[in-house]
C-alpha cells in the first residue's frame, strides 16, 4: 500500500515541476520581452548626458583657438594699410616722389672743379652745390644751364637722358653735375665764344623751372674760357665719379 502510494505520488510531482519549469520559461520571455522595450523608452534620457559631456568639452577646448586666430589676421591685416598709408602721405606737391621738398637756388652753395691737366684746354668742369640747410632737399634731372649770363643765353643740351631717379642732398651735403664746355679744337674753323662763369636753373619735380639762378664762378686763374655748342651737361648725381665719368669721354 505505501509503496503504490509512492510509486503513484511520483509523477504527479513530475507533470507538477514540468508545468512550474513552462510557466517560469513564459515568465522569463514575458520578462525580455519588456526589457527590449524599455530602453527605447529610456534611451534619450540616457544618451542626453552623454551628448553633454563632449559639448561640454569641445566648447572648453576649441573656444580659445578660435578667439585666438581671428585676433592674429587682424592685427597683420591692420598693419601693411598703415604703412602703405605712410609711404603715400610722404610724398611732396612738388611730385619728385619723395618725403622731402625740392631745393632752392638760395639755399645752396656752389664751386667748380676743373678736371683738365695744366696746360691743356679747359674743357671738363665739375659743378657742385651744396646744402645750406639742415633738412635734405631734393635735385631733379639736370640743370637748366646756360655758358653765358642772361636769360637770352642758348641752354646746353643735356648728355643723353638724365636720371629719373630724384637725388637728395642731405643737410650740409653735396650733389654733382658734370660738365663739357667746348668741344673744338684750337684753330678749327667752328665760332665759339668766351665765358666768365655759369648760370644754372633748377627743375622742380614736376618738370617745372624753379625761381632762382645759381651761378658757379669759374676757378681761380681762368677769367674766361672757351665755349660753343658742342658744350652737354650731365644730370644731377650723388658722387663726383657718377657726375663726371660720362662727361669725361667726350
């Protein structure tokens, strides 16, 4: 009796557990069921400080650079108008394309040179003006030069193109012009005339005589010299080589 009892009970506890085991597996799939659902639920408000985060660290990061780069260009770009702005503002009326004004008759001073040896006619002279200022001033071209005084005397042709470049003559400095006085031979058949000294006029920037004659006197122990229309003179220069050295292959 008690080991039917036994053998009997068993397989009741047997369908028992198996139906426990089913409805806890359909418990479990219920159970994943909704766990696959609530993270679409909850997933904004989980990636929200995430996304935060890098904001966060990309403003902290990136924000000096960027205030950094746009203050560099501006003060480059800011830098070459002024000085572009420097360099035209100093230039003159006058036109000679410098910051200084263009010499006046009156505030040089003047002497000649001659270049020829003793004993040989005078025919190369090295003209000089200098400074009397302590500002520079500015020489354009060549002189306007006449052999003779008075305003009627022929103006000696200047020897090829005289230099565009403006010379400045800095206060107590001096400039050059080189000069070739007569061109012929002593008892040639050409008419030539005598000169005591020579008057020279000063070009302004823009091409215009200026007021004012400089006269250069001839050296001690020439009172007069030959001259004639073969005489050139050579444009304004810096040193006395650049001055003469055309003149003296004429």
């Amino acid at each position: 009796m008690n080991a039917r009892t036994t053998r009997a009970g068993s397989p009741r506890r047997r369908v028992r557990g198996a139906v426990l085991g089913a409805a806890a597996v359909a418990a479990l799939l219920t159970t994943t069921a909704c766990q696959g659902d609530e993270p679409a639920a909850a997933g904004p408000s989980a990636t929200a400080p995430s996304a935060a985060a890098p904001s966060g660290s990309a403003s902290a990061g990136g924000s000096t650079p960027e205030a950094t780069a746009p203050t560099g260009d501006s003060g480059t770009g800011g830098g070459s108008p002024s000085a572009t702005g420097t360099g035209d503002s100093g230039e003159t009326g006058g036109g000679n394309g410098t910051e200084y004004a263009d010499c006046k008759a009156d505030g040089l001073t003047t002497a000649v040179e001659l270049q020829d040896p003793a004993g040989e006619t005078p025919r190369h002279f090295l003209l000089t003006v200098t400074n009397g200022s302590k500002t520079p001033c500015v020489l354009n071209e060549a002189p306007i030069l006449r052999l003779e005084a008075g305003d009627d005397a022929p103006i000696v042709e200047t020897l090829g193109e005289p230099d565009s470049e403006p010379v400045v003559v800095e206060g107590g400095g001096k400039a050059y012009a080189g000069l070739y006085a007569f061109g012929n031979d002593e008892g040639g058949e050409a008419e030539y005339d005598r000169s005591d000294r020579f008057t020279a006029t000063l070009v302004a920037g823009e091409g215009t005589e200026l007021r004012g004659t400089l006269v250069f006197d001839l050296p001690d122990g020439l009172g007069t010299i030959s001259v004639d229309d073969a005489a050139r003179v050579n444009g304004w220069a810096g040193t006395e080589g650049l001055a003469m050295r055309p003149i003296t292959q004429l």
